[in-house]
C-alpha cells in the first residue's frame, strides 16, 4: 500500500487527476459558498442593527446575487474554453477578495458594493465545481455523488446558523465573511494540485458584449422591483423607463445570442425540452429559496422575539433536509426516473410554502423549523434531479455552459426573487405603517423597522410602537409567503411536463 504522500506525490508527477483529492478540494469550496447562504441570513439582522437602512435589507442579497447571476454563464462558457481549474481558482479568489472587503464594511452601501465583488466571484464556485464532478464521473456515478455532495448543505446547515449567531452575539459580524478565507485557500490548493485537464487549443472569443447586455437589463429590472412602490410610484417615470430599458435589453441580447458564434448563452441549449423545463423550474425554485433565506430570520428575531442562534437554527432545517433529500434523489432518479423524483420535491415545495402561510407568532420557531425542512425536501429533490439530468444530456464541450445555464438561473431567481419579494415587503410594510400612524402614537417609516432587530432598542419601544412594528412584519410577510405558494405551484406544473423516464445514456467526455 502506498502512503497518502507517496500518492500525491505520484498524481504531481505523472500529471493525472486524482479523483479522491480533487473532490475533497471541491467539497471544501461548496461548503463555503453553502455556509455563505445559512450564516449570512442569520447575521443581516444583526447586521442592519448595526449599519442601520432596513429599506436597502434587499440589495444585500440582490448586489451578490446579479452579479452571480451574471457572471455565471460566462464563468460556464470560460471553462469549457480554457478549462474548469484556472477559472475556479480564479473565482475563489475574487470571492475571498468580496469577503474581506465585507467584513470592513462601515455602511449599508458599502456593503453593497463589496458585495457586488463577492459575487463577481461566486458566480465560478459552485457552477464550475459542479461541472468538474460531471468531467470525473459518469451518469449513475453523478447521482450518487451529488447526493453526497448535498451532504455538505446539511454539515453547513449545523456550522452556519450556530457560528452567525455566536459572532452576532458574542463577536462580531465581520466573521461571518472573513472565516470563508482559509476554506477558499484549502480549496484551490487542493484543485491546483490535483486537477489536471487536456484543453483543445484552438481560437476562443468571449462573448462579452451579450454578457454586457444581460447585466444592463437585469440590473433595470431588479431596480424597479426594489424600489417600484417605496421609493417610486409604479407608474412614475423612474419606474417606466428602467422597464424600458429590460425589455430593450432583453430582446437585443435574445437577438445577438441566437448570431454570435461564440454565444455566452446558446439558445440551443433551450430546444432541448428537458433543459429547457428543468431550467424554468429552476428559476421558479430559486426564488423560493431566497424568500425563504432572506426573510424567515427577520420574522423570528423581529416578531417572535427569538435571538439570533434560534433564528438561525430554523434555517437549519431546510439545509438538513435539502442534503437527506438529495442524497434519496440520487438512487430515485436511477430507479423511477428524472420526472417521478421531481414531482415528489415539488409536492414537497407546496407543503413548505402552505406552512409558512398559517404561521403566526403563537406557533413559535418549531413551526417555521417544520415549513422550512419541506422546502428543504423539495429543493434536493428537483435540484439534484435537474443538474444530473442536464449534464447527462450534453458532452464535455457544453456540458460547463449547460451546467451554468442551470446554475444562473437558479441564481437569476434568487436575484429577482430577493428584488421581487423584498419590493412585496417594503410596499405593505409602508401602507400598514402609514395607516396605523394613529394608533403608534407617532410617524412611522420602514427604517424604524430597524428597531425590531436590536433586542436593547425593542425593550426601549413603547407597547403600542412595538405591536404595530410587529404586526406590520407579519402582515407584509404574509404576502411574501402567498407569492413562494404560487411560486411552489408553478415549479410542480414545470415538472409535471418534463420528458418521462427513458433509459439514461452515459455521455462522456
């Protein structure tokens, strides 16, 4: 038997990859970008609390979130062009970049800003790794290994609530994006060593003009989402003409993608049926997942009154619940199919979203623990069962943009979703306050929501203040939860049609 030094050794020398040790280094990566969702949600009230400007709680989300919605499709084009390792570790450093700079962050838009760095590079991290996993596996290996590459939601899920709440509490919240520096370090040693590609040398062209386009129309429309109802009236001239200009956007780059040779999104792609449901599902999911993100730990620390550790932990039980899920998915999907396994998730979804819908205080955070471990269920089902069937329906030279094309529009849900129901918060949250002016006993604004979220300036509010911050809380939020039900039917329609169950190929590289 060799020792472990002699293998390594040997995987240097003879330039192969190592499959044990490159997964390792990816695990590591996507246990970083996984903590990144659970530990900053849990820490944004307490981060609010302190940077104060509750009204831009949304672009928090929504900065990372475009700019990985973005950059992903070109990160997936790049990596089928000069290969997966230089543009993950590439990534991973921009991302660290974001990390440290958040961490120094001294106001509400500053953190935006180096948000927006953050998310430059984490629209390479889990994309690319992903893709490396479909390169080193075949089809029934693929689905067991994403199974167990979900497991690190569920390890994630445990670490990243408890270690918010405690730098929340006990330290302080910059930890909460600079502890991703040494796991971002760990990973790219381990894909540098242990990854070795053969890349076709021929002429590569970036489409960035098409990437251009995308940005411009997505960033309109994430504005008026935002602010649309709060900041601008619906049909102020604002508001128009940034719809204007997504409508022009998109219909120019749906136009300069279906010419350009090298296109950062073929629309190829999207005449395929399966790719093409599993992506629209997709981006239906992935706005579930941030409403369910973003807004739960607001609910339970600003109207149950729980601190931030419990808070954190009823997120907890959608990443526990996501990993058990996927890891079912992989032998499902080789049993019952790709169709069947996701029908099942989406069932799932529904239940979850008609959970949140009947909460109110009184049932305390173990309810809201249970709706969120179904959507948990529900997304390792489809998610799993999508990403497997994808890859498994392109080869090697499109199976990096395919496997983005899913992951960006996992993203551009999450992007619009955090715009689309932090827009839903802000408009009800603003009328309620408006409208119960008298019974506060003075002017209220969205910002004082801030309050809510400092346990010291809450027990400083007078009774009456308290009751209608709260119930204002519960009432917009409720209308948050009413569009993730409409959200969950949807995805469960998209699903119903996917292709049925037909005898898998293994495509390989």
């Amino acid at each position: 038997m060799k020792s472990l030094n002699d293998q390594i050794a040997i995987s240097i020398r003879e330039k192969k990859t190592h499959r044990p040790f490159v997964l390792a280094a990816i695990v590591i990566g996507m246990f970083m970008a996984a903590i990144e969702g659970t530990i900053v949600s849990t820490a944004m009230p307490g981060i609010v609390a302190d940077l104060g400007g509750f009204s831009k709680f949304s672009w928090v989300f929504s900065a990372y979130l475009l700019m990985s919605a973005v950059t992903v499709l070109i990160y997936g084009k790049l990596s089928d062009l000069f290969g997966r390792k230089p543009i993950f570790v590439f990534g991973v450093f921009v991302f660290l970049i974001g990390s440290i700079l958040c961490g120094f962050a001294e106001s509400m838009e500053l953190l935006i800003v180096y948000r927006l760095i953050q998310g430059l590079g984490a629209g390479a991290v889990q994309p690319i790794a992903t893709t490396i996993v479909g390169d080193m596996y075949t089809m029934e290996e693929r689905a067991k290994i994403q199974g167990y590459l979900a497991s690190v939601w569920g390890i994630s899920a445990v670490l990243g609530p408890a270690l918010g709440g405690v730098f929340v509490q006990y330290l302080d919240w910059a930890w909460v994006f600079w502890m991703n520096v040494p796991l971002g370090i760990l990973s790219v040693i381990g894909v540098i060593l242990f990854l070795h590609e053969e890349i076709e040398k021929r002429e590569r062209r970036i489409d960035y003009v098409g990437a251009g386009l995308l940005l411009i129309s997505i960033s309109s429309l994430m504005v008026v989402l935002i602010e649309g109802g709060v900041a601008w009236a619906w049909t102020s001239l604002p508001a128009i003409s940034l719809l204007g200009v997504f409508g022009i956007g998109l219909v120019l780059f749906i136009f300069y993608e279906s010419k350009v040779e090298e296109p950062v999104m073929p629309l190829s792609l999207w005449k395929d049926p399966l790719i093409a449901l599993s992506n629209s599902a997709t981006f239906t999911t992935g706005i579930i997942l941030i409403g369910v993100s973003s807004f739960l730990p607001t609910f339970v620390q600003g109207v149950m009154e729980e601190p931030p550790i419990v808070a954190g932990f009823t997120l907890t039980t959608m990443s526990i619940g996501w990993p058990i899920a996927s890891t079912i998915a992989g032998r499902l999907i080789l049993t019952i199919g790709f169709r069947a396994t996701s029908l099942i998730g989406g069932v799932s979804l529904i239940l979850g979203a008609i959970f949140y819908i009947l909460m109110n205080p009184s049932l305390g955070p173990i309810w809201a623990g249970a709706g969120s471990f179904l959507i948990g269920v529900g997304m390792g089902l489809t998610a799993t069962t999508f990403i497997v069937s994808i890859q498994n329906s392109v080869d090697w030279k499109k199976r990096g943009i395919a496997t983005a094309s899913n992951m960006f529009m996992r993203t551009l849900g999450s992007a619009v979703g955090a715009a689309l129901l932090g827009g839903i918060l802000n408009t009800r949250l603003k009328d309620f306050l408006s409208s119960n002016q008298e019974k506060a006993g003075q002017a209220l604004s969205i910002d004082t929501a801030n309050s809510l979220l400092d346990e010291e300036k809450r027990q400083s509010l007078s009774p009456d203040v308290l009751s209608v911050l709260q119930d204002g809380l519960t009432f917009s939020l409720k209308s948050v939860y009413i569009g993730l039900l409409l959200l969950a039917i949807a995805s469960f329609i998209l699903v119903f049609f996917l292709p049925k169950p037909q005898k898998s190929k293994v495509i390989k590289k």
